[in-house]
C-alpha cells in the first residue's frame, strides 16, 4: 500500500484468513497503540524537563524530540490498522462479514469503546 490509499490487490489476502485471526490482528494493534501512548508522559517528561547542558546536550535533546515523534507516528499508525481491520472485520455487508457467514458465523459489531478517542487520534 502507498500513499494511505489501498488496492484491491494490496488487501485480497485478507479472504483467505481466519475471520477470528483478523480481529485477534486488530486487537493486538490496539494493544501495540495504548502501549505507545502511554509511555509519552514520561516522554515528554524526558524531552522537556530534562536539565543538562553540556557538549553533547543539544544532540540528546534532537534525538528525545525524534524519538518521540516516532512514537506518536507508531501510535498513529498502530491506531489506523486496528481500525481498518476491525471495520474490515465488522462491516455490515462487508467482504469479511461475508466470510463469516460462509464459515457459518455471525459478525457482532463491537460496542463502541468508550475510553478510546474518535477520528485519527491515538
């Protein structure tokens, strides 16, 4: 996949899994995204509270702020996939929905969580 747009040809693989193991997937990547978010308090406690000057402080303090960039980004990222998967997973109508119903089950949507944030936040 490039560029956040994704080709039929990018996702056919996911007909061929296990409904369940797609939303094991999801669940994981949640998991993997509350992780990353909470350790950025004690991030941004080390990027902006720390208080140390010497030769090589403004090289430490470049690599905290980059550090925790990253972890905003895998958050963000982490957050998307498990979204995409579980709405891939529970879509009324849905390819997987779908697959469910062939395989015999039936596709519940989850309740919504209510400590997890709307849109693309993490």
């Amino acid at each position: 996949m490039s560029g956040g747009i994704s080709h039929r040809k990018d996702v056919e693989y996911l007909e061929g899994c296990n409904p369940p193991l797609v939303e094991r997937n999801a669940d994981e990547f949640k998991r993997l995204h509350d992780m990353l978010v909470a350790v950025d308090p004690s991030a941004e406690r080390a990027e902006k509270h720390t208080q140390w000057k010497s030769e090589g402080s403004r090289h430490y303090e470049a690599r905290l702020t980059e550090a925790r960039k990253l972890l905003t980004q895998l958050a963000e990222g982490y957050h998307k996939a498990a979204g995409a998967l579980s709405d891939y997973a529970f879509r009324p109508g849905g390819r997987q929905g779908a697959l469910l119903q062939r395989q015999g089950e039936r596709a519940v949507p989850r309740q919504p969580d209510p400590h997890q944030g709307h849109g693309d936040h993490p």
